[in-house]
C-alpha cells in the first residue's frame, strides 16, 4: 500500500511546492470518489493520499487525467478552476508560456492560427488575438519519467522547467532531483498560479504563500478566471501586485490566508538565445493594505486602452508609468523613486495621471514637493512677465525644460544641494517661510535621500499645476504680488 501525507508546513517544501499541495487540494474538491483508483483527505495543513490495489503511475495518471482536458476550442482546462471563455484563454497561454513553453517535448499545438475576440471594456472596440489551439500536453500524456519499470516512484526525479519555471540544470551537478512528495506537489502548481503576458516577448507567473488548505480553496472555488485585461500586465511588480489585489477584491486575503506571492519574471537571458522564458527576477511582495491601496490608485490612473491601427486592427496599450510605480512598490522604495532615470528614458508619459498620484505623497515629502512648486511658480511669473514686455507668447515646454535641465545637471550630492539653494532662493515663495531644515535634511542625510529629493524636486515641477490650469498645457499661471513672496527662504539660508 501506498501512503503520502503532503504538509505544507513540510520544513523541507519551498514556496512553489505549498502552492503545490493548494493545487492538489483544489483538484480533489472536485473530484468524483466513486470509483476513484485512490482514497484522499484534505485538512487546513496537509493532504493525504492512499492506494493499494493500482501502481503509483496509474494512482497519478488517474489525479492528473482527472484535472486536466484539453477542450474541444483547443483550451487547456482544469474543472476545479470553473474557466469562462477568456480565463480558458488567459490559463492556457499563461502555462503555456511558463511551465510548457518548450514545443518539442512538452506541448503541442495546431499549426494554423485562429481569431479570438475579447471585451475590454464595455462600448470599446473588442481585441482581436490569434490562437493556435493546444493538441496535447505533458500534463494530459502519459507521465512516466517518475517511475520505475514497475511502476513504482523513483528515489529521485528528475525536474526541469515544466515543473518550476525558469528551472535549469545545473552545469556541475546536473538536473533537480526532487522526492515523490515534492515530485506530485508540482504536478498541481499550475492550478494556484496567476499568469501574466509581459511585454517584449516577456512573462510572469505569480505563486502565492497559503497557510491554509480549506479556507484557500473555498475562497478559490469563487475566483472567476483572470480577463484578458488583467493577463495583459505592464511589468513582473504589476503582476504580484494586481494578483494579491485580485485576492483581495474578491475576498478576505486574510481568511484565504495568503500572506504574500513571489512572481518570477522570465524572458530572454543573454546567455542563452535557444529559451525565451528563462528566470530574469524575482520578486516576493507581502500582503499590505496600504501598499495595494496606493496600486489600486495607480491602476484607476493609467489604465491600459485599446487601440487602434490604420488598418483597424485593435490592441491593448500598456502604461509607460504603471510598471515604473509598480516595481518601486515592491521593491520599497517611494512609488516616485527613480524618476530622473524615468524621464531620460521616456520622453512622454501621462503627465495627467501623475499629477493625480502627487495626492499620495506624505507629510515630509509634501513639504519639499510644495517648495519646489512655490520656487517654479515664482520662476513662471519671471518668465511671463519677460515674454510681455517683449511682446511674445511664452514657451512653457521651453522654459520648463530649461529649469529642469539645470536640476538634472548635478551628479553629486554636493552639487545638487547647491543647485537647488540656489533654485530655492532665487525664485522665492510663501512655500518656503519656516521649512529650511526638513529641506536641509533632505539634502544632507544620506546618499539614498538625496537622490529620492532629486526625484521628488523633477516630478513637482513635471507635475505642476496653477491655480487656474495646467500650466504646461498652456494656461495661464496666477502672478503672486510681491508681498507673498518677498523675505521667504531666508531660513534656508541660514541653515
């Protein structure tokens, strides 16, 4: 008789291998015992699984025939997840791009390619994508590398990367060896990853942290398949973000108990050009509420759009901004960190959307961000008042640019900070009355301040905004009398 007890409190078990067990407990909710080759049962924390009368190849073939088909449309489909049309899609492609991406030995799919359509958003022309439906699979083929000629389980098997993306054999040591728990637990990972189509040929797979079995998958049970909006992500941090705010839209994150998700980013590797989906990053990104909260704004701010081309065919655009706040988020840092770098490599992004998010800075940086805006406003009035005695309308791209170029010169900390002292006082405004030490403290902390103050100083002046519109769209800005700005900023000075 055959006896496994799979725990995912197992000291021995990695991320990848509880989500596994989740997947496998999953899979059983939905399957039929009568008759069943097996006997099973699933607790908050393990699951067991017994036979004695088959071998251990046919005891699996019979769990993996069981939870996954492939469709008559060509889908990869598992019961237990209870896929619509475009989750069908989403799923298929998702695995199909991570565990299966290799054509020879792991899949395979019909050579003429079909047209799917898919809603985005409701009076939106639909996207068009092509398909080429799936034929057959590792999952839905004899598995047999696991056994011996009897039929029993190996000591050791042998694992690549259909069984853990971005997997590769050691050049040493050679392949994985896994134990036949760690081995079945794999089989069922794919039911309790989220995918994701990166782009530049690129993609992510989401594996979440589950603490308990019964709870996650009843909470799964009510988890409608991911859309094609939400498997079109702009980067890997999106992905792990949109995949625990999922969670959490549709239920407790915390009675599903998920504490956090890694994301594995895949793509190509300048070492290797024979795999386009080889490990590139990864990620592990906790559960909190204000780090999602502050996504969920991001993701309302710059939302993808359909699009579409002269000859009317339809696709989505992904946000230039979006992956940029994203992978600060999750990596820690302020979710404008990095926007000097931002603005040398994206001479366009939505200005509007930004301006919007300047709404989520905290107290110590709104106070820096509303001196630099003070000190542009100041500088404006100069600039309009020139352009009027000259008799010429004002360039605001132009001399916006002039000033920013001037902050985006100094590679130092020492020559930032003079920089922008001398921005502060000589443009100076009622903004600046009483701040100079918390702006001292920005400049002369540490070398991780300063540059997030150079940051923050580019994205209030590239977000500006006047009183009575935008000023960089051409509207005209509000003149402060002297009296509002005259003798401010003297205690920067001093300080």
């Amino acid at each position: 008789m055959s006896e496994f007890t799979l725990s995912i409190f197992d000291p021995n078990t990695l991320l990848p291998h509880r989500a596994g067990i989740a997947g496998l407990a999953l899979a059983l909710s939905v399957m039929p015992r009568e008759d069943a080759p097996l006997t099973w049962e699933v607790t908050d924390d393990e699951v067991k699984l017994a036979w004695d009368k088959v071998s251990d190849r046919d005891a699996v073939t019979w769990l993996v025939q069981q939870t996954y088909q492939v469709t008559a449309d060509g889908y990869l489909d598992v019961p237990a997840l209870k896929l619509d049309n475009q989750g069908h899609y989403t799923f298929t492609e998702g695995v199909l791009s991570t565990f299966l991406q290799h054509n020879s030995k792991q899949r395979s799919r019909d050579s003429n390619a079909v047209a799917k359509t898919f809603q985005i958003d409701e009076g939106q022309p639909e996207i068009r994508v092509e398909f080429r439906s799936l034929l057959s699979c590792y999952y839905t083929e004899d598995i047999k590398e696991a056994f011996n000629t009897k039929g029993a389980f190996k000591k050791e098997i042998s694992l690549k990367g259909h069984h853990l993306p971005g997997l590769i054999e050691c050049f040493v040591n050679g392949a994985y060896q896994e134990s036949s728990t760690g081995f079945l637990a794999l089989l069922f990972l794919p039911l309790a990853c989220g995918y994701y189509k990166l782009p530049n040929l690129r993609s992510a797979v989401v594996i979440p942290e589950v603490q308990n079995l019964k709870q996650w998958v009843k909470h799964k049970q009510d988890f409608p398949g991911r859309t094609y909006r939400d498997f079109r992500s702009s980067g890997a941090g999106e992905s792990a973000l949109n995949f625990l705010w999922r969670e959490q839209t549709l239920g407790d994150i915390g009675l599903a108990q998920v504490d956090y998700c890694e994301v594995y980013q895949l793509g190509k590797q300048t070492w290797d050009d024979n795999q386009n989906y080889l490990k590139q990053a990864v990620y592990r990104v906790q559960v909190d509420e204000d780090l999602l909260a502050l996504y969920r704004s991001a993701k309302v701010l710059f939302p993808p759009q359909v699009k579409k081309t002269d000859k009317g065919e339809t696709w989505l655009a992904i946000s230039k901004v979006l992956p940029w706040i994203c992978d600060n988020l999750v990596t820690g840092n302020a979710w404008y960190g990095g926007f000097y770098e931002f603005c040398k490599r994206n001479g366009f992004y939505e200005r509007k959307g930004l301006v919007k998010m300047t709404e989520y800075l905290n107290t110590r940086e709104q106070v820096l961000f509303d001196a630099v805006q003070g000190a542009f406003s100041a500088y404006l009035r100069g600039q309009i008042l020139q352009a009027e005695k000259q008799g010429r309308p004002l360039d605001y791209g132009q001399v916006t640019d002039k000033l920013l170029n001037r902050l985006k010169r100094p590679s130092t900390q020492r020559d930032f900070a003079q920089t922008l002292v001398d921005v502060l006082t000589q443009y100076r405004s009622k903004e600046m009355r009483a701040v100079g030490p918390q702006i001292y403290h920005w400049l002369h902390h540490d070398e991780a301040n300063w540059r997030q103050a150079r940051d923050l100083v580019l994205l209030a002046i590239a977000t500006y905004t006047s009183k009575k519109g935008d000023a960089l769209d051409g509207a005209k800005v509000p003149l402060e009398t002297s009296s509002e700005s005259e003798s401010y900023g003297d205690d920067l000075l001093a300080s």
